[in-house]
C-alpha cells in the first residue's frame, strides 16, 4: 500500500493546546489531523442523550454495541456522526467534558476508538492527538511529541478559549476541573496519560504557538522518508 506520508503522534495533559498545534502542523504538510478526544467526547455525548448510567461499565459497553462513530472531513476541520447523528455542536458541552473522563476509561470504549483511530491512520499523512497515540494507538509514529504546559497557563488558555465562544467562567473552577481530569487519566489502568519513552517533550508554557508549530514541523522534516 502506497503510504501518504508519516504518522504524527501528539499526546500530553488537556490544555496543553494539542489540537491547535495538530490541526496548524496538518495544514503545513497538507496531512489530516484527527482530534481523538472529540471521539471520547461524541460517544460520551451519545450515552448521556440516550440516559445511559455511564457510572456502570456494562451498561456503557452494551449501549456502545450499537454505536458506528464516523469522521468526516470537512475543509480543514471535521465533523464527528454517531450512527449518522452529526454530534460535532455538542463535543464541549460541560456535560460531556464533565463525564469523558469515566467513559474514556472503559476498556470497550477504547477497543472501539483504536479500532477506528488505526484505519484513519492506516496510510500515513496523519496528524493525531489524543492521550495515548504515540504509546498505544501507533507506537510506530515517526513522530512523537508530548505537549504539555504548567497547570495555571493550560487554565488560562482554557479561560481565553471559552470567553471567545461567550462562555465565561472562574479561573480556579478551571484548573479544579482540568487537574481533576489529568488526574483521572494518568490513573486510569487502560491507556493512562504517559509520555512514550520515545517522544520529545515539549513544554509550552512559555513558548509561543508559532514556535511550537515550527518545533513540531522541523521534528517532521527530520523524520521524512528521502
Ligand atoms: O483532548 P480532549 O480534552 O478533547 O479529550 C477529552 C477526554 O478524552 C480526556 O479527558 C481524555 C480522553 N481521551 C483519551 O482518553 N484518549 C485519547 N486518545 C484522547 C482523549
């Protein structure tokens, strides 16, 4: 199979501006960025429309029997279909960001995900993000990075970010909610939140975005096939 080009794995703590820096580095290589968190997060939002107990693991992996996720491409973004409903207005709602956490340490959820995650990714020319890319989902990524920041900065680019969609909120209930769910997924026994040994580190708290996109852009030239 002819490959599309690389794999490049982004994984590190929520706020750490993953997705900005994926989508921004797939646009200069002309590659697709897959946010794997807005998988987590349609499903989650699937099982709260449907009032699935998400407390219960069998009641979770029964409903999600039932469930195809699909991701479409839409320009440079993409929208996210549960069983061709389109989810992708819902993926931030507080709900859901309250409770992705504990659907997304489900085993089932996950063989589900991965299942999907390696066929989108099955021909290279992938930017993906997620918690767990560069250990589990491809740990053959040509490229691995582990983005990360302090607490209070990934808080206050969470505060900016919500303030632009209108939605303001106290600076401390963010970093309550953001440590709770690192927390959360560093502990879960399936795919915890870890850097791979491989992956280079990169702390953005005091780096610029552009800096960061250009860091992650030179690791992928360094890593091109000839
Ligand atoms: O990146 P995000 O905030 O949209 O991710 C939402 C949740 O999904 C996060 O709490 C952890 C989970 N997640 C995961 O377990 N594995 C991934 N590859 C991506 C996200």
């Amino acid at each position: 199979m002819t490959k599309r080009g690389i794999v490049v794995a982004i994984d590190g703590p929520a706020g750490a501006g993953k997705s900005t820096v994926a989508k921004a580095v797939a646009k200069r290589l002309r590659y697709v960025h897959i946010d794997t968190g807005a998988m987590y997060r349609a499903l989650t939002f699937k099982l709260l429309q449907a009032g699935v107990d998400i407390s219960v693991e069998e009641r979770v992996e029964q409903a999600i029997a039932d469930y195809r996720i699909d991701m479409m491409a839409e320009g440079d973004t993409f929208r996210v279909l549960v069983n061709d409903e389109d989810v992708t207005g819902h993926l931030r709602d507080a709900a859901v960001t309250a409770a992705v956490a504990t659907v997304s340490g489900y085993r089932a959820v996950r063989e589900l995900l991965f299942t999907e995650q390696r066929r989108l990714a099955r021909q290279g020319g992938v930017v993906m993000d997620g918690r767990d890319i560069g250990t589990v989902v491809f740990p053959q990524a040509e490229v691995k990075i582990f983005l990360t920041a302090q607490l209070e900065e990934r808080a206050r680019r969470r505060q900016i970010e919500l303030a632009d969609r209108g939605i303001l909120r106290d600076r401390t209930n963010i970093v309550q909610e953001i440590a709770a769910r690192d927390e959360a997924d560093r502990r879960r026994p399936v795919s915890p939140l870890v850097q791979a040994p491989d992956a280079v580190l990169i702390d953005t708290t005091a780096l610029s975005l552009d800096a960061v996109i250009e860091r992650v852009l030179a690791l992928c030239q360094s890593r091109m096939p000839e």
